[in-house]
C-alpha cells in the first residue's frame, strides 16, 4: 500500500524523479574521469542558460569578462565571482531566471542563521536532489516508502499537529513529539517494525540517552540511522550504536544546495558529483548546482569549513570525491580581550583531545561578553581529561580569554537546531 501511496505522490508533486534515480544508480560506479567530464558538461549548460535568463549572473559574469564560450575546463569556474547567502536574499528576484518553466516548486531555508531564504527550484533540480537522497537510501537497501521514524521539529498547534500526523501516516512514518516517557515509549512500541530513523541528530541522541537511563527494552532491526542538518558528535555515537544498534550516519547538504554528500557503508561521505561541483578554498566549501536553473547557485559559500579527499579509493568502488569532515559553520567570531579567532577552535580543542586521549566530549560554547567563554559539558570530566581542557584552551587562547567550564548541563537551545557555538556579543 505504502508503495502505490508513494509512487501516486511522485506523479503528482515530480515525474521526473523516476529518470533521475534510474541516471544516479547508473552512474553510481562511474569512474573519477567520467564524472568531472559530465560535471564540465553540465557546467556550460548552466552558466551559459545564467547568463542568458539571469539579470544578475550576467551581470557579473560581464564585470568580470568572463562569456560562458571561454569555460573551457572545471578550473575556469574560478573565474566567476562566488555568491553568498546574503546576496541570494538581497538580489533574489534578479537571481531567479526570466525563462517560463510549466512548473517550479517552492523552498525555502530553515533560517537558523538568522535569515531565511526563499526560491524556485525547477523540476529537474528537484529530482536531482530527492534522486541523490534515495541512491543514499539504497546503499542501505531502503526504499522511500519503507517504515521510518522521524526526529524533526514539531508544532504546538492543534490543527498543524494532526495534519502532521495524517502526513505521516501516508509516507509511512512515525515521529516523537515530546521527551515525555509515555511519548518515548510510544515511539520504542513503533520501533519493532521500522526499517531506518533519520532526522536532527542531538535529538536522536537524547531520545538515545534516555532510553539508556531509563533501561528500557527495546526491539528493533535497523537498517540505517541518519543525522542531517546538524554536527554530529562523536560522543552521540556510542550511545546511539548501543540502544539503536547502528551508529548515526551523515546526509549533508542544504535547501539551497541540494545533497553534497551522503555516507556510503564504508563510513565515506561521497559528494554528488552528478548534481553539483564542490570547491575547498582556505577551508570553506563552495558549491555549484548544476541543475539550479530556476534560481542559478553557481559558487554558493555554504557558510562551512569542510575537509575533502580526493586521492582515497573507497572500499564501496565508488570514486566520488570524498568529504571527510565537516568541521561546523563560519559563525561569529570568538572575541577575545585583544585578538579574535575564528570558531573552528573550538573543533580543533576538542579534536585534539579526542586524538589524545579517545575521550569525545558533548559540548557547546557560548560568549556573553568579550574576553569571556563558558564551556558547557553535557557529562562530568575526569580531572586528567578537565586538565587537558583547560591546558587546549590555553594553548589556542593564552591569557586573552577567561573561561567557565560547567559541567553536567544542558545545552543551550534557542529554537531550530543545535548549534556548537552561540555569540550574544554585538561585533561592529
């Protein structure tokens, strides 16, 4: 039943999502060559279509003489100017293409950093990025309509409530509403029959925890727990591989972006080099959607440090460039008394300890004033591991900042998703 429901709503909402996941498992062992080949390909066609519909793109592309004719190799895409986030708000309608598409659909981004984003994406983008999402899925032998439960956002109000759960009853899914023991054990009773969990991953990790403290059974034979949307920490996973059964693997991407990489079995998260082209520059990734031509992303700053690989041969026979850490966001900066530093510290602290030491620390940092940090741990440190906190702090720090270290708390939420660090201090 599930499957006719599924396959009804595809003709509805996209019916060129079938094409497009029959071309990705098609090219799912492709080699390195052939894909940068199709990637070039596709990139003329893009940046050629921006030029011609989009007000801005050609805009650019002229103060920086650069004709789409002379994109001849995949370094020439250096050539034209990067986009942020910002300038997709404020120049959003001379972004979006002057062509007429028979349909677009509407999206829009969470807003977590503070302004949200709103677009068009065509058809073909569409499927591209749901394709992407479901060649994932198969490297675990799921399918989209398999049983699923579902960590995510909920809503307080009556009506949306139960339209949510009407939708989720289509699609097969279940989802906890609250942290409340009945809720937990309401979802655990689900569990039984679920074939994977996916959603924001401190939530699963919590939901994880506390079916831990609480010692309850439960029975379940997942085939996949994936985390999207958010960091996650190595402390999550041995809690979560203890209760669930499998460890929390990454999907990452963005609405903007569509899905940049998904983690095969292996433990690799292979980027979707059929869908979009991904640069490293000083850290921060760029990204460009091929197939974004309602609303052209051609050198997108996602506004993260990555780390990618593109020499390792994964064991799975995929030779899709890998991403081997995403290392968290380009946030505010740290503000010390004298200097400030970038908040991709805080990773290479707590790295560095887990290196060390094999202790992987829950954490979450906030600045309420200049020259002053509070670190707080969700667990309790041994004196050795505290030690080596405070002498990573000194060592990145010096005498520039003054520090609190709160152990045993909770973290510090302010509505949508968990963030590592959190500045309340106003930068000119």
């Amino acid at each position: 039943m599930y499957k006719w429901i599924y396959k009804q709503g595809v003709k509805r909402r996209n019916h060129l999502l079938p094409t497009a996941e029959n071309f990705l498992q098609g090219t799912d062992k492709w080699s390195r060559a052939e894909l940068e080949a199709y990637q070039l390909e596709k990139l003329k066609v893009l940046v050629s279509w921006a030029y011609k519909h989009s007000e801005h793109y050609r805009r650019k592309l002229d103060e920086a003489n650069m004709h789409p004719t002379q994109l001849q190799t995949l370094a020439d895409l250096q050539r034209i100017p990067p986009i942020t986030k910002k300038t997709l708000i404020e120049e959003n309608e001379a972004i979006h293409a002057t062509a007429n598409f028979k349909r677009l659909i509407y999206s829009e981004t969470s807003g977590s950093t503070g302004s949200p984003l709103t677009f068009y994406r065509n058809l073909e983008w569409d499927a591209r990025h749901r394709a992407a999402i479901h060649r994932g899925y198969s490297w675990y032998d799921i399918q989209p309509w398999d049983r699923n439960g579902y960590f995510w956002g909920y809503n307080l109000d009556v009506k949306k409530h139960w339209k949510l759960k009407i939708m989720d009853k289509l699609v097969n899914r279940f989802r906890i509403f609250s942290y409340e023991k009945k809720e937990i054990l309401t979802f655990i009773k689900n569990l039984n029959r679920a074939d994977y969990l996916e959603g924001y991953s401190s939530m699963i990790y919590y939901v994880a925890r506390k079916i831990e403290q609480e010692n309850i059974a439960i029975n379940t034979n997942l085939k996949m727990i994936k985390g999207t949307s958010e960091k996650i920490f190595d402390a999550y996973q041995p809690t979560v591989k203890k209760v669930f059964g499998r460890k929390i693997i990454s999907e990452y991407g963005a609405a903007e972006t569509g899905i940049i990489a998904f983690e095969c079995p292996e433990g690799n998260m292979h980027t979707t080099m059929e869908n979009v082209i991904v640069e490293v520059i000083e850290g921060e990734i760029y990204v460009t959607n091929l197939f974004s031509h309602s609303f052209p992303i051609i050198r997108y700053a996602l506004g993260d440090y990555v780390e990618i690989d593109t020499e390792t041969k994964c064991a799975c026979g995929r030779e899709h460039t890998i991403v081997t850490s995403v290392m968290g966001r380009i946030g505010k900066e740290i503000i010390g008394h004298q200097e400030t530093y970038p908040s991709l510290t805080f990773y290479y602290i707590f790295k560095n300890i887990v290196m060390d030491s094999g202790d992987a620390i829950r954490y979450q940092v906030l600045q309420h004033q200049k020259g002053h940090l509070e670190f707080r741990l969700e667990q309790h440190l041994s004196p050795s591991i505290r030690k080596q906190l405070e002498a990573e702090i000194v060592k990145y720090f010096a005498q520039d900042m003054k520090y609190d270290i709160r152990e045993g708390v909770d973290f510090y939420r302010d509505g949508g998703k968990l963030k590592d660090f959190v500045s309340f201090v106003e930068t000119v």
